[in-house]
C-alpha cells in the first residue's frame, strides 16, 4: 500500500532562540530594503515591537502597522494595505500570533496583485505572486508561519479562509524570547490549538499523508511535555523554544492534511461570542473526539503515546481513545482553561444557531474522519454546553 500525496512548506525555518537580532540580514537576504511589519497593541505595550525596532538600529527604515485586532476583519487588511502602498514598501513582516501574521500575509500578497481581497477567498484563487515576507509568530499556536492559509472576519460573526501557496512565507522565525512574556492563559489557549491542529491533521479524511503524520506526532510529544511547564514557568525558555517548534511541526503537518470537525464547530464560538481561537477549540475538542471515536479510534489511540505515557495502550482502540480523551480533559483543566460553554455565559438558546454556522464550515468539515450532520454538531456543542467545571491549578 502506499498513499499519493502532496506535501509544500515554508522553504526557511529558523529555530534559535535569540535569532530575531539577526532581521536585518534575513531582510537583506530576501531584498527587503523598505519593510512594512505588521503587529497588534499588545505586541507594542509588552515591549516586543521595541525590541525588534532596536535590531533595524537605522539600518533599514521600518514602516509598522500596528493596528493588528484579534481576528483581523476586512478593514484591517485594507488599512495595513494603504499603509504599504503610500509607502511603497518592498517586503513584510508579519510580528505577533496568528492574527498579525494572517494580516500580513495577505497584504504581502494584495501589494503584488491585481486582485482585491473580494478576490482571493476560498481555495487557490490567488492568480498573482507576493512580497517577500518574513514571518515571526510570538506565540505557539496558529502554526501560521508554515501555513498557506489565512483567515479573515469577513462580516459581524462569520470568517472566511484563504488557501494558496503564495500565503508561505520566505522565512519562519521561531525565536523563544518574544514569547518569555505571553500570559498563562494566552499560552494554554494557543498550545492546546496547535495541539488540535496535529491531532486533526493525523485524522484528517482525505489529505492524511506520512509526512504530515510524522509532524503530528512529534508535535504532540514536543507540546505535550512542555505545555503544563509553560504555564507554570513562563521563562523557561528551552520549554519556550519546543513549544515554538510544536507549533510549527503541527502547522506544517495541518497545512498539507486540513483540520476539521473541531476547527469547524470553533469558528461560531469566536465570531458570535469573540472567545479567542484556542479557547474555542479546547471548549469542543474532547466532544469531537468522543463523536469521532466509532471512526478515528485507531488514529487516536496511535496517538495517545505521543501525549503521554500513563495512558495504557495495551486495550482495545475504544478504551485507549477513552483514556486519551479523559487526560485531554483534565490536561485543559489543569491549564485553567474554562471547560463549557456554560462557563463561558453562552445562553443553551444559542447553540441551534451555533450548529447551523458550523455546518457551513464544509471547507473544514469534509476533513472529518466521520460524516456529520447538523443534529451531530447540535449534540457536540450540547455536551460542550453541559461539561463540568472543575478548579484549575495555574490561572
Ligand atoms: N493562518 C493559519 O493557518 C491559522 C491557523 C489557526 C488560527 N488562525 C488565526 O489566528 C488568529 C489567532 O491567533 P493567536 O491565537 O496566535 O492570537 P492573536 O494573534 O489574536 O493574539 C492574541 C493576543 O495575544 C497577544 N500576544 C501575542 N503574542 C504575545 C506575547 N509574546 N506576549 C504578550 N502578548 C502577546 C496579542 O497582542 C493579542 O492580544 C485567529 O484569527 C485565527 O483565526 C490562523
Ligand atoms: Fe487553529
């Protein structure tokens, strides 16, 4: 047996920590004489964008953007936009999570395009190539970095994706330091999505590929074993730098074997009640898995090892997954993570509009290893509603 697949990737990944002194030269490298970066209030007032400021030292002269919202929304790109145009800037530089990164990414693309971004949604519609683009995450979760994808607030609640090669930067900068300083529940929230984005990558239906499934599960070892040490040490900076590498194996292993059910039922939660991604995907995830389990059980119980070895693997595949989904549980409590939607003040009135907006989600949902319906996603999102709290350790 052998599997046909595809398999793209940012061309330049640099793991060091420390290694954004080094800016100006990776400018050079690509040509960049006049960058636009592009970053949010919060990368600003916790120091960062003065520090990458203080490596240009006059150098090179930096146009910024920082007016980077969490689920950037179309304004927000088309301001950066203008930005780079009456500046005619020659390079980007995307600074910040995954919200600044998506922001600059599709500017890099719209500087070179005859496109508008009405255009370019949905799968391969970009037609033009990019800036040169450089991007550096200072969290670990999107996986951005590595991913073709961007994702936009197109109206009040709804989001929509952009998928294309030309979204890969040139270089990905995983430098530990910029995320010394990220808040406990920032850093549960973000691991826990780049630990969804390699569990629904190595199930993932139709695109499930070995390179990908490599990636997955050295990522669940890397982000399993340092997630709870970042949460309670958020200056270990060897914990730091593996969870920085966890999130980019799995954002290299999703962006070649799409994520699904769970990314789908997440999306309503942050565009109706603004719950940031990671949180929306810890809320649902052990109720996905639970619904994916009559199909996924053997993915799931290949994976439990990679996330921890007290579970017992020596059962059936049921009883691992079992197993597997009740540590996921506990892992997202011991985080301090809100574990239902109840605590999260979402009225039980909502969840039937919740279930009809993740059913549009088909770009996502056709990944899951089993069909679902919408009396499925109401079920999944009911159990999300009705889990238990129970007291946390770090938060
Ligand atoms: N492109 C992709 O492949 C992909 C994948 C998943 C999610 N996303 C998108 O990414 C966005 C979420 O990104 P995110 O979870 O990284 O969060 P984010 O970029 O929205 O940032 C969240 C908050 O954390 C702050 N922050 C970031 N780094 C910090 C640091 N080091 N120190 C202190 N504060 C810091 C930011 O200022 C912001 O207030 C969503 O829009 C989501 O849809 C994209
Ligand atoms: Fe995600």
């Amino acid at each position: 047996m052998f599997t046909n697949f595809q398999f793209n990737t940012t061309k330049s990944i640099i793991s060091e920590p420390g290694s954004l002194r080094n800016i100006v030269e990776y400018c050079q490298k690509l040509g960049i004489h006049n960058p636009l970066i592009v970053t949010d209030h919060g990368i600003v007032s916790c120091g960062l964008l003065t520090l990458l400021l203080s490596h240009f030292n006059g150098k090179l002269p930096t146009i910024i953007y920082d007016n980077v919202v969490a689920d950037p929304q179309e304004k927000i790109i088309n301001d950066a936009l203008k930005l780079a145009q009456t500046n005619d800037i020659d390079g980007v530089i995307g600074f910040g999570g995954g919200s600044s990164m998506d922001t600059a990414k599709v500017v890099a693309v719209l500087m070179k395009s005859p496109q508008s971004l009405a255009d370019i949604y949905g799968v391969d519609q970009v037609v033009g190539k990019r800036l040169p683009l450089i991007l550096v995450p200072t969290t670990a979760g999107t996986g951005s970095e590595v991913t073709p994808i961007a994702i936009i607030t197109t109206g009040e609640t709804t989001k929509a994706g952009i998928v294309s090669s030309q979204l890969l930067p040139d270089i990905a900068l995983l430098d530990a330091e910029l995320t010394l300083g990220l808040p406990t529940a920032v850093t549960a929230a973000t691991g826990i999505d780049a630990m969804v984005h390699a569990i629904e990558a190595y199930t993932s239906k139709i695109k499930k590929n070995p390179y990908s499934d490599m990636l997955a599960k050295e990522a669940l070892r890397l982000l399993s074993a340092n997630i709870e040490t970042v949460c309670r040490d958020g200056k270990n900076i060897a914990a730091r730098q593996n969870m920085l590498l966890g999130a980019c194996l799995a954002g290299q292993a999703f962006a070649n074997a799409p994520v699904a059910a769970v990314h789908a039922l997440a999306y309503p939660l942050g565009g109706h009640f603004h719950i940031p991604h990671g949180l929306s995907n810890s809320l649902v995830l052990p109720h996905v898995m639970r619904f994916n389990k009559s199909h996924a059980a053997i993915q799931y119980s290949e994976l439990a090892p990679c996330i921890s070895d007290a579970i017992n693997t020596n059962q059936p595949p049921q009883a691992v997954t079992e197993d597997l989904i009740t540590y996921l549980e506990d892992l997202i409590q011991r985080l301090g993570l809100p574990n239902s939607l109840k605590a999260m003040n979402i009225a039980e009135n909502k969840l039937a509009m919740l279930a009809q907006d993740a059913m549009m989600q088909t770009r996502l949902l056709v990944n899951n290893p089993k069909d679902v319906l919408y009396e499925d996603v109401l079920a999944i999102y009911q159990a999300a509603y009705e889990s238990q709290s129970v007291e946390n350790e770090y938060v």
